[in-house]
C-alpha cells in the first residue's frame, strides 16, 4: 500500500508539472506567488515608444510670406529664393534644408511656397500646396504682413489671426497627420525701425509702401507716433502668443520660443536696400536657429 501510495504521488507530480508547463506559468521561488494573465504582460518591459518629434526630416515645405523668399536680399524689390533660410541653395545661407537634408537631397526634397505679401489668411492655402507634396517637415514663418498695414486699426484682429492659423494647421493635419511643423516667430518690427531709420537710403524705400503702420513718417518721435508704434509691437507680440499656444496643442509642431522676435537684426542682418528684410546673412541666422529649434 505504501508503494502504491508513493507511486500515485510520484504521477500526480508529473501531471501537475506537465500542466504548468503547458499553461506557460512563471516559476518565482520560494513560496511567492508568480504573476498571470494581465500581471504577467504588465510585467515584462514595454517597448519603446517611438518619439513625436524626428530630428532628422526627408523633405522640407516652406509656407510664409517675403522672409522666406528672400525678398530685398540680392536685390532690391526683387524675390531670391536661392538665399531662403528655409529651402535656400546658397552656400553663405546654409539653409535649413541643407542642414538637415545634404546640398543634393535639399534641391529634390524642399519646397517654397511662401509668397511676398501674404498674410496668415494666406497660410492655409499654401498649406493644401505644401500637402501635395507630403513633406515631413513644414516650416511656418508668418504674421509681419498682418501687423504691417496701411495703418494700426487695418491690422488683423488677433482672433482672426488665431483662426487663420488654426485653418492652416487644419488644412495640413486632414493631409498629413504625422507632418511636423516648425513656426518661426514674428520678428521685432520696431526693432528693425530702430536700426533701418538711420538709413537715408532706406528710408526712401520704406516710403514705397514697406510696413506704413511701423515704418511711415519713421523720424517722427511725436506721441502719436509713438503710440501708433507701440500698438503695432503690441499686436505682433499678441500674434506670437497665439502660434505658441495654437502650436503647443499640435505634438508634432516647434515654436522656437520667440527665437526670431529676440534676434537682434543689426547693420550686417539687415538689406542694403530697404533695412527692414534680412539681408543673406540674416537669413543665415534665421536658418541657424530653427536647424536649433528642429534638432534640439
């Protein structure tokens, strides 16, 4: 009896080892109880996620406005894309596609859409262009037009604004959902009044239309002046907070922090011809900081 006994407990063992085997349960020593099921799945390391944000772009679109044409740059009155801070192909600009993408890729996968003149009503247009080409990377730099009217009170409205380039975030999601979005500042237009009206020569140019809310009558310090130039500095740092806050709910879209408002345009930074546009070694430094702004 007692062999038979020891006998039965010797097969119960086995079946019972046989079933956990199958059953695929995790031995944890000693008297502890080992995870199952959804403990047990919880239980391994979870795989990396992979990050929002990819540092290192196949294909650029730029939208904006005269910045990233390179207006006023190689000469006056005139577009020069080649020295874009953007999508430029000039060796003294550097630009960001260059950076990211190498001299040969840059010239097959980066795109300009900007146009001189446009306003962030203009945007999301360009956008639907910018979509077609589905790029991995679109830079934004817009919002001087619409501070830059024919006087203060024909400025956008700031909830127009916002609207606007809630429309042209819209427009490139319902396309490319995983496209990610840099937005360059508005620059510090009573800055470059600052630096441009000790041009004589550029202040005859401003006079051919050049941001009139800013930049007319530029050697008048009355009060009234005074104030019309503080509502429109006013205005262009009410139109950075709203690309900050519209960009800070995209999790694939960069504002770079106010990097271009803060950049001080000097002499070196500025055209020759209007000193208000950057000049190529301005938009040299405008490439430098979003190639920070995209690779940080």
């Amino acid at each position: 009896m007692r062999k038979r006994r020891d006998l039965s407990r010797a097969v119960l063992a086995a079946v019972t080892a046989a079933v956990l085997g199958v059953a695929g349960c995790d031995a944890v020593g000693g008297d502890a109880e080992g995870p199952s099921g959804t403990e047990a799945r919880s239980a391994r390391p979870s795989p990396k996620p992979t990050p929002a944000w990819d540092r290192s772009p196949a294909s650029i679109a730029a939208v904006g406005d005269s910045v990233t044409t390179g207006f006023d740059a190689c000469a006056v009155l005139s577009d020069c894309p080649e020295v874009s801070w953007a999508t430029g192909s000039r060796a003294d600009v550097d630009s960001l596609a260059v950076r990211l993408l190498g001299k040969a890729k840059a010239a097959e996968r980066s795109w300009n859409y900007a146009v001189t003149g446009a306003r962030m009503a203009d945007v999301p247009g360009q956008m639907a262009q910018a979509a077609l080409r589905r790029p991995e990377l679109v830079t934004v730099m817009a919002g001087a037009n619409d501070a830059c009217r024919d006087t203060a009170d024909a400025m956008t409205s700031v909830a127009d604004f916002r609207t606007q380039f809630e429309d042209a975030m819209s427009t490139l999601r319902d396309a490319l959902p995983k496209a990610q979005v840099y937005v360059a500042s508005v620059p510090n237009l009573k800055r470059l009044w600052e630096q441009g009206r000790t041009s004589a020569m550029g202040k005859q140019v401003w006079k051919l239309g050049i941001c009139p809310s800013m930049l007319s009558d530029p050697d008048a310090l009355t009060a009234a002046a005074n104030e019309r130039r503080a509502t429109v500095q006013e205005r262009v740092e009410a139109y950075n907070k709203v690309l900050e806050q519209v960009c800070a709910k995209d999790r694939r879209c960069r504002f770079d922090d106010g990097a271009v408002y803060d950049f001080r345009f000097g002499v070196a930074q500025l055209s020759q011809w209007d000193w208000f546009h950057p000049s190529v070694n301005g938009q040299a430094r405008l490439a430098e900081i979003a190639y920070r702004t995209v690779t940080n």
